[in-house]
C-alpha cells in the first residue's frame, strides 16, 4: 500500500508531531509506503519525507504552505495519483480543494485538533482575527471533505461529535487518538502513591483550556497530595504558566525542549494530560 500524508505540523520543531511520525514509522514497518509532506525538515527516518516551504507569519503559514504544496508539489502526479490513499490535513482541505476535486485516488480529511491561535504576535484584535480565520478555513475544509472525501480522522469520540454537528451523519469518521512510541525509559518509574507526577505537553493556547492544568495542582495542593506537574510547550498562556512556575513549589514550566528530550520526561511522569 502507498499512502501519501501531506499535514500542516512543522515535525522538526512541534512537540505535539509524535502521531504523524510514529504512524508513519509503524506503516512502514508493516510494510507501507510512505511519503509524509510537511513543513519542517527531519531526517533518518524509514519514510520519505518532503518538506513544504512556507513563510513564517501568522495567518500566512497555511496560505504560503499550501501554495508551495500546489505548484511544486501535487505538480509530480506520481506523489498523488500513485498512491492508494491521500491523507491531507484540515488546514490546507479549502485551500486546494480544486487540486483534490481532480485526485484520481481516494482523499481522507485529517483533523489532530480544531484550531487555536497561538496568540503570541500581535494584541487581542489580532489574536480574534486569526482565531476566526482558523475557525472559517476549519469548518470549510470539514464541508468540502463531506461532499468529496472518502473519509476522516478525528482525535477521540467528542472531537467527532463536535465535526458532526455541522457536517452530518454522511462522512465516515474515524478515531485516531493521540500517542507516542512504546518508551524503553520506563522501568525506574517511582511509586505514584508517595509523589505523584503529570505532564502536558503540548500547545498551551487559553483556547484549548489549559488554565485548568493550574487549577488541577492547586486542588491536589489543596488536598494535601504530594506531587508535580509538568507543562512543556508555547502558546499565549507562557506568561501565566511562567509566573505559576516561580509561586509553585509542585509546577514546572519548560517553554521548549528539544524533541529528543520528550521521552525522558514522559517516562518520569505516571499521568498525562491532554485538553
């Protein structure tokens, strides 16, 4: 089987990239072909992986990103019409919805999250604005897929319900949770019941309720539950998460880490947290 993957995520730089490269390392394993096509550069890996050049500017990342994928990229017909399925992320769907109106080969809308502006450039007015454009591109690539699509992918059973609310009941959806890779670092694991350790990493945008993360340790304070609690990520909540970290002796904020790291801190930790 060839599949061709094209997503928006920068896997050379986003800590939340650890789906796309493990799903394409266990399909190669299996015995697929894989081209997975993103922004960001990443080496070694057993598929192939071609990068998309984009302009590094807030509400022109996807506009830029998918005008590189149509003219220099769906251009090679044997990426696309070679293959047995496309998987195409969310964000580029309305872009190049007349490139995947001509595919000759079965296309699949894939959502890892609805969207959430980082916040980080620009004051609120801008912050609403982008939001909004994320929101109409997302909703627009969802309606595209429900007519033209031969399927989807979502996160978990309430993200699916969520995109069925406006697309209906005509589009099969299917479940493919967050995760990473086995961890072989496991094994010197402490004893949840005397400290008791979380992590999240990932975006931390207000959007996506991570306040609560800071709640959730108040209350295990406030319960007298030794523990820690450790937050890895960017996003317009780096301040708040920054200052909770100086007045907290159980909360830890890392703003980046680089990708090697990850499974380090996940192997210290017993629970994860996700929005």
């Amino acid at each position: 089987m060839q599949i061709t993957w094209i997503t928006a995520r920068d896997l050379s730089s986003d800590l939340a990239a650890t789906t796309e490269i493990s799903l394409c390392r266990k399909m190669t394993s299996l015995g697929a072909k894989i081209t997975l096509i993103s922004p960001g550069k990443i080496d070694h890996e057993p598929f192939e992986h071609i990068e998309v050049k984009r302009l590094r500017l807030p509400g022109l990342n996807t506009i830029s990103g998918a005008r590189d994928i149509r003219k220099r990229i769906l251009s090679d017909s044997g990426l696309v019409d070679n293959a047995d399925s496309v998987l195409i992320d969310w964000r580029y769907v309305k872009q190049l919805e007349d490139e995947l109106a001509r595919l000759s080969v079965p296309w699949f809308i894939i959502d890892r999250g609805p969207p959430a502006s980082s916040g980080l450039h620009g004051g609120r007015i801008r912050r609403e604005f982008l939001r909004n454009i994320q929101k109409r591109y997302w909703r627009g690539g969802w309606r595209i897929a429900s007519s033209h699509a031969s399927g989807g992918f979502v996160v978990s059973s309430e993200h699916r319900k969520l995109v069925r609310g406006f697309t209906g009941n005509d589009l099969e959806i299917f479940v493919l949770p967050a995760g990473t890779e086995p961890n072989h670092l496991l094994e010197g694991k402490t004893d949840p019941s005397i400290h008791l350790k979380l992590v999240y990493v990932g975006r931390i945008d207000k959007k996506r309720g991570v306040e609560k993360i800071i709640h959730l340790s108040n209350s295990l304070a406030d319960s007298s539950i030794k523990h820690s609690l450790t937050v890895v990520g960017e996003g317009d909540m780096e301040d708040e998460m920054a200052r909770h970290s100086e007045r907290s002796e159980f909360f830890r904020y890392q703003n980046k880490i680089p990708r090697n790291e990850i499974q380090n801190i996940l192997a210290d930790n017993h629970i994860g947290i996700l929005p």
